[in-house]
C-alpha cells in the first residue's frame, strides 16, 4: 500500500500572494498589533543612532542646511525605495506557503533553474543565513548601547555606568531564553506601539519650528548633496544605510502575521512615524548644531528624556529578542535542511509551534556580543563594523528576487529589467559605501559570515560524502528480503531502522543480522524527508510501500519549518496493519565514527578534521527524534573520508 507524499506546490501567483498564506486568521488589527511589536522592533530602533552617525561617524559631516537635508532626504529614499518597494511590494509577494525570508524565496525558484543555476544560487542562500549571523550579533549590541548612552544627556558623570548597564541587560536577555517568549511577546506590540507614537510626537513638536524640513521629499536635496561633495556623499550612504537595517526582517517573519498585516503596519504607522522622527532631529540641528552628539534624546524636553531612556531601552530588548528568536528560526531550517548538525532544541511552549530555545546559539550569540560590547565600547564605533552584512543580504535577496521574476513569474521583460535595475542599483551603491566600514569594524561580521558560510558548506559536504561511502556497501531491499526469507530468527515485535537513504538496506540492519542474528517479525526501514516547502500537509506525512515478509519502507515528510516527532507521526502506521505496542518496539540507530584521510577526494582534510568533529558533537538523533531513550539501540561503525 502506498501512502503519496506531498504534491508539488503550484507555480506562485504574483497577482494572489496570500492565496496560500497560513497567518494566524486573527482580528487584523491584533496582526497589525503584534507586527508591529516583533517585526519593526529592529528598523524602529534606527533613530537611536542612524542620524547622529551620519554627522559624526567615522566621516563626519557639516552641520548646516545643505548636510541636514541631503542626509534625511537620503533616508526618506532609502526607507522608501528599499523597505516599501523593494520588500512590501515585491518581495512580499513571493510567499511560499505563507512563509518568506531566504530559504523559502531559495525553494520557489530552486525547480525551475538548471543544476549550474540551483548551485549558485543555494551558495547564496546559504551566504545569507551566515550574513545572518552577523547582523544577529551586532543587533543587540549596539541597540541596547545606544539606548543607554542617553544617560551621559542627562548626566555626564553617568558614563562610566554605560557599559556595566548595558551588559547587564544583555546578560538578563540571553538568561531569560530558556524560559521562552510567549508571554513577554504579548507585550512586545503595545510597547513598541507607544514607541512609535513618542516618535513622532517628538518629531511633530520640533519640525513646528521648522516646518521647511517637509522639502526634504524632493529627490533634488540628496543630488545636491553629491554635486557639492561626490565623495562625502558616497561615504554618508554607509551611515544612512543604518536608517534601513532591519527592512531584511518583514519579509523573513511574513509567515508569522501575513503580508496584508505587515504592509498596513509599515505604510500606516512605521513608516510615517520614522520619518517624522528623522526629520524633527533634522528640525533640532538646524536650530543648535551642537545637539548632533545625540539628536535622538536632545529632541525631548529636560523632564521627558529619563522616561524616554527607560522606554528606547525597553524597545531595544524587543528588537534584540526579535533578531534573538529569528537566530532560533534560521538554525532551526539549517539544521532541518542539512546545513547544519543537530543542536539540542528546547520547545519552550506547548501551544506555538514556534517557540523554540537552542541553548547553543543563545549561548554563542551572547559570547560574541558581550565581545563586541566590550571591544568597541561605544555605539558610535559599533555603527562602524554594522551595516555591512545587512547590505549582503538585501543584495543576495535582490539576486534571488531577479530569478523569481524572471523565470518564475514571468514579467514584462522590460518591467522586470527596470525593477531588478533599481534594486541592484540602490543596493550595489550601499554595499559600495559600507565597504569603506571594513577596516573601521566592518570585518567583525564578515569574518563571521565566512566562518559560519565554511560550517554549513562543510556539514552539507560532509554529509553528501557519508552518504555516498553508507551507499557503497549496501544491498536492494528486495534482495535482502529475499536472501533472510526462512534463515533468520523472526521474534514479536516491531524494529525500526532509521536510515539515511531512501533505497537499499541500512547499515545498522545488517550489523544487527551480523551480531545479534534476529529480527523482529515487522521491520520498518524509516527514512526522514525535508521538503524544500515550509511545511507539508499532515495527511501527506507518511509514504508507506509494503516490501513483504514483514518488511516495510516508510519515508516521513516535513517541511523545513517543522519539529519532528518520529513516535507520535508513526501512530497512523497502526492503521495499516504495523503494530507499534511501546513495550515491543526498539528503534535501531546508526552511529558513525569518521576517520579523515587524504584517500578519498572530496573536501581539504582540515574541513573533514571538522566534520568529523561536528558529527561526534552534534546531539543524538535519539533526543532530536523524540525517541524513547528505554527503546532505542545504536549499532556504531568506522567510516573513511
């Protein structure tokens, strides 16, 4: 009997991108809500630091009218071009299944490209999720730092109490994982919704005195800027470009709130509210150039700017727990889709699939920004080294953005030209400032990509390689069937063997015919697929095929989004005849021992000398599996590489 496994997913629609969304079908006001809370916490935090950066970052800028306009006329054309553009209406349309960010724009368009196509393109994709990491880390740092700068405003024999503040917030942050963020997120969208407003009361109340700010929408004032000083004003998109970071995230976290919620929350509030903001700072240093030290906290009144303090640090937790919970994520469909060795995962609520806790990315993720905090000190230096793997993604995306366009959607080649035209313009033009950023702190984050980028390409390499060399010696079900017909011992009960590949026998079957000389009277040769999909129909879960004499193939579908659960899928076997009595079914697990050699050509020994590390500290397929710890049998064995 065979069970079908999911069918292929019609082709995206551009005009219909939410035909198939799963968002939560909410009240949209309390999606609107709650995007607001998780998705603009990190954009939202921009105005902390992006302006001041711009005037005095590592190439400063005179503050005078010429300056202030042209900056903030940058800013408006950067949010606009790159955030509403480029992600609300373009990129947010390739949703699959509802889920959006770089590995699901990577599976739409991964079936209709050639072998040469698919492999340069998953390289990107995989670069994304390391650039990723990059930005992960220097989120929290410099937001958290930024906010509690404000002090020195107030005070400035604060200062030497920054830092110590600063770290011990981080350190509450990163402690507080463990215990999951369902109940804190409930909070996340109110606050953030009083952030915003506070951002553009303080906005309105300073452009009252200058109202000639609002000329800033004319294209013509970012020009002049150039005209003046072609080279500063090159120099000044790699601060500008701070104004942006996080724009990568509404479409990264699109399947959690849906594209309709997300698109309200930006052009209805976010947006408006930024620039109002921006430009009350712009207001601020036309009256006293002085206030550049920091626009963001001076543009409040005396009594206002201890509350404001303690709301912008409030805010900057939310945007670091949402970059903290998207780390989560991203290693979560890494691991799924063999980028990565199992970590131990900790499921921190019963209700939301969602809500997951890898002890070993929080932990490293608050090593490396506890560094950066420490090592730079000030945000005026972070902003230096930040930026810089944001601009990768946003280019890797628009790459992938012009293969869906192009070859999927099939666009007026002329439309499709001119907007993949604009897109690598923009983005080419940020990449090339922030290039400048990297002798100043911008090889942090890349020298972390490049490590990150040589641990998923090598775990993907490796496992290729072990599969190949399990592949060598195996035998056709069929024939193995065959050849224990009446010869072996058959005993009650149910054997599981899980195994890597599809067809043939696994090995840990036939070291268990070697040294135990039995098998159970049923015998299931269980294979764990991930979809290039989210996720996948649970009615389609199990593929089934009856081999005969008590043997059965049964391969398990899951999107890259999904938990595994083998003992609680594997009930509908009962159904068909496949007794699954916990007292009388063992699970059998192949255990590996690498030994890397140069006999075999395939990767650097050093980069085999690492899988084989990763491969011995990656958590047992037992815990990752959910199998019962009474029940399960490992059978190891040596491998060369």
């Amino acid at each position: 009997m065979h069970i079908p496994a999911q069918a292929p997913a019609s082709e995206p629609n551009a005009g219909t991108p939410d035909s198939t969304s799963p968002a939560p079908r909410d009240n949209l006001a309390v999606l609107v809500v709650g995007a607001i809370g998780v998705v603009f916490g990190d954009i939202g935090t921009s105005p902390l630091y992006a302006m001041k950066e711009s005037f005095i970052g590592p190439h400063p800028l005179a503050v005078d009218r010429l300056h202030i306009f042209g900056v903030l006329s940058l800013i408006f054309w950067a949010l606009m071009l790159i955030v509403t553009v480029k992600y609300v209406l373009v990129a947010m349309r390739a949703d699959n299944k509802g889920e959006g960010g770089s590995f699901a724009l990577l599976s739409l368009i991964s079936s209709h490209l050639d072998e040469r196509r698919k492999a340069i393109l998953l390289a990107l994709g995989v670069l994304a999720a390391a650039l990723f990491y990059g930005d992960a880390m220097l989120t929290p740092a410099i937001s958290v730092l930024s906010a509690v700068e404000g002090l020195t405003i107030i005070e400035q024999r604060l200062e030497p109490l920054v830092l110590p503040i600063s770290v011990l917030i981080l350190l509450g942050l990163f402690f507080i994982q463990s215990r999951g963020t369902a109940r804190v997120g409930a909070l996340f969208g109110p606050v953030i919704l009083v952030y915003f407003v506070v951002l553009a009361a303080l906005g309105l109340f300073n452009i009252a005195a200058h109202p000639e700010i609002l000329s800033i929408f004319n294209p013509w004032w970012a020009v002049d800027f150039f005209r003046h000083d072609p080279r500063l004003g090159f120099l000044a998109m790699g601060s500008v470009f701070l104004a942006v970071t996080g724009a990568e995230t509404l479409y990264a976290d699109m399947g959690h709130f849906g594209r309709k919620a997300i698109g309200l929350s930006w052009l209805g509030l976010v947006f408006p509210c930024l620039m109002l903001n921006y430009m009350g700072q712009g207001a601020l240093l036309l009256d006293n150039p002085a206030a550049v030290e920091n626009p963001f906290y001076l543009m409040a009144p005396d009594w206002a700017r201890l509350p404001l303090i303690c709301l912008a640090t409030c805010a900057t937790i939310i945007a670091s727990q949402a970059v903290i919970s998207g780390a989560f994520s991203v290693t979560h469909q890494a691991i799924q889709l063999s980028f990565l060795p199992r970590f131990k995962i900790l499921h921190t609520s019963a209700k939301a699939a969602g809500q997951i806790y890898i002890p070993t990315i929080n932990w490293g993720l608050l090593l490396m920004v506890l560094i950066l905090v420490l090592g730079f000190r000030k945000s005026t230096s972070l902003a230096s080294a930040y930026g810089i793997s944001v601009v990768g993604t946003m280019l890797i995306t628009t790459a992938m953005l012009a293969f869906l366009i192009f070859k999927v959607w099939r666009w007026n080649p002329w439309a499709a030209g001119a907007t993949i035209a604009l897109f690598a313009t923009v983005d080419i033009a940020f990449f090339l400032s922030n290039i400048a950023k990297i002798a100043d702190g911008g090889w942090v984050p890349l020298t972390v990509a490049v490590a990150i980028f040589t641990v998923l390409t090598t775990w993907a390499k490796g496992r290729k390689m072990l599969r190949e060399q399990l592949e060598v010696d195996t035998l056709p079900l069929q024939t193995f069937v065959n050849s224990t017909s009446g010869s072996i011992h058959r005993v009650k009960g149910t054997s599981i063997f899980l195994s890597a590949a599809k067809d043939g026998i696994p090995a840990a079957l036939l070291h268990n015919i070697k040294h135990n000389q039995v098998l159970h009277e049923n015998v299931v040769l269980l294979t764990v697929e991930v979809a290039e999909s989210p996720r996948v129909n649970v009615q389609n879960r199990l593929e089934v095929h009856h081999v005969g004499q008590g043997f059965h193939r049964v391969i398990m579908h899951y999107g890259f989004t999904e938990e595994i659960d083998i003992p609680s899928d594997l009930t509908p076997l009962v159904k068909l005849g496949i007794p699954l009595d916990p007292m009388r079914t063992s699970y059998f697990l192949g255990r590996q021992k690498l030994i890397a050699t140069r006999e075999i050509a395939g990767m650097a020994l050093w980069r085999e000398h690492l899988f084989a590390w990763m491969l011995k500290a990656s958590e047992s397929a037992m815990d990752y599996y959910r199998l019962p710890a009474n029940r399960v049998v490992e059978l190891g064995s040596q491998i060369r590489i």
